[in-house]
C-alpha cells in the first residue's frame, strides 16, 4: 500500500503575504491619506551633513535644516495643557500625534522621522520628542507601515522655519 501523502518539495507561499499584497496595502493607504482624510504638514529634517554634533552626547547647540518637505499625515490634536510650576508659574503645552505612512515616507521621499526634527501644522511649529512603530503589516515583524511621532510645540525662539 503506497502512501498517498507525501511531503511537497518547497512549503505552499503564504497567503495575502506576497510583495503583490503589500503594494496594494500601500496604494491604498497613500491615496486614502493624500485625498480623503490626511492633512498637509511641512516637514523639516536635520542636516546630519552640516550640523555640528557634540562628539560625546551626540547634542548640537546650532541645528541645520535641510529644505521643508510637504508630507500627508493623519494628525490629531490634544489641545492644551495646562501646568503649575512652583516658583515659575503657569506653563501652557500644545501637541498633536502625527500618524506617518512609513513606506510612503521613506521610498517615495527618501524621508526618514526622527526625534528633534520638526513639522509645521497650520501656522505652529512642533518638534517631534517621541515615535513609536506599533503596527506590523499582515503581523509580519518587518513589515512595519506606520510611525507616530508625538510632537510639543516649539517654543518661540528655538525654531524658525521662515
């Protein structure tokens, strides 16, 4: 009696995981963000090149920027916050999530976010102080499709994007 099963030679290829799936997943998000629901931002990145970093703490006192470039965000604003400091007084905080289509970002743009860049949303500046990778795509580790920035307003002085 022969054995009807037999083990195939290569596994079957993953189902809706391909190169062809993923595509699609970012033609989608691109279009949905560009001309449903995303808004315009201005995003100004460090000039790594330029910008004279501290050998030891990796800090610079004088940041350069390079060129502003506009991007489309799902972006959320938290309002105002409002803090008591003793001896100092009353200190106001503004800040906004930006949700970042990853792939958009760095393929199409050669775009890369990162922390102590900042954007322009309206008329305000924010500097990006947090970012976090949460979401995989199809639950494939690198496959990752989003970035969300947690910004705080600059404050009037530390940025000038004129």
């Amino acid at each position: 009696m022969a054995n009807e099963w037999e083990r195939p030679a290569q596994p079957p290829s993953p189902l809706f995981l391909g190169e062809k799936e993923k595509n699609l997943v970012k033609q989608i998000n691109d279009e949905i963000i560009e001309r449903v629901v995303g808004q315009q931002l201005l995003y100004f990145a460090i000039d790594t090149e330029t910008t004279n970093f501290h050998p030891l703490y990796g800090e610079a006192m004088n940041k350069n920027f390079l060129h502003p470039i506009r991007v489309y965000a799902l972006v959320e604003y938290q309002g105002v916050e409002t803090e008591f400091m003793e001896g100092i007084g009353i200190d106001k905080k503004t800040g906004i999530v930006v949700k970042f289509h990853k792939r958009r970002l760095t393929e199409d743009q050669n775009l890369f976010v990162r922390e102590g860049d900042f954007v322009r949303y309206g008329d305000i500046y924010y500097e990006i102080v947090k970012l976090n990778e949460p979401k995989a795509l199809f639950g494939q580790i690198d496959s990752k499709f989003e970035v969300i920035a947690d910004c705080i307003r600059a404050r009037d002085g530390v940025f000038n994007g004129e």
